[in-house]
C-alpha cells in the first residue's frame, strides 16, 4: 500500500511540474484508465449479485413452489436495481471519457 501511495504522489508531483499540454494528455489518460476499471468492477459486481439473486429465487421456488410467481416478480425487481447501479457507472465512465470536468 505505501508503494502505491508513494507512486501516486510521484504522478501528483510530476503533473504539477509539467507543462499544460502533458498535464492534460495525463488527465486523459488516467481518465480512461479510471473509466475502464471502474466500468469492469461494477460489471463484476452486478454479475455477482444477479448470480446471487438469481440462486437465491431458485433455492426459494424449489423450497416452495407455491411462492414461484411472487419470488420471480421480486427477483425482477432485485435485477433491475442492480442493472441500474452497472448503467450509473456506464454514464459516470462516459462523462470521464468525454465531458471531462477535470480539463
């Protein structure tokens, strides 16, 4: 961890020091950077808790099958709030990749 910190440091002083035009190619880089790890952990973690969610409803429909119907429409529900969490960070990528605030 103190590698890490002290190699972001090392960027901070560097961009500080540069001229504009390397201050902004870096900025866009580490923009890019920034939106595809971002976009692939919350792909990641909306995988994961749809594969949850969806485990889930299936153990509960063959624990009870008369519940199968109410446990899907929740399911639904579940799986669409997760998908919006992915597409929030889909607009947040693109905002970095295209509407920089930060140039």
């Amino acid at each position: 961890m103190k590698k890490i910190i002290f190699l972001l440091l090392a960027f901070v002083a560097v961009a500080f020091a540069a001229e504009q035009d390397v201050i902004n190619g870096w900025i866009k880089a580490f923009s890019v950077l920034a939106a595809g790890i971002g976009l692939g952990v919350a792909a990641l973690g909306g995988a994961i808790g749809m594969g949850n969610t969806a485990a889930a409803t299936i153990a509960g429909t063959a624990r009870n099958p008369g519940l199968g119907a109410k446990l899907m429409t929740t399911m639904f529900i579940a799986l669409a709030m997760i998908e919006a969490q992915v597409i929030y960070a889909l607009v947040i990528a693109l905002i970095l990749l295209y509407t920089n605030p930060y140039l």
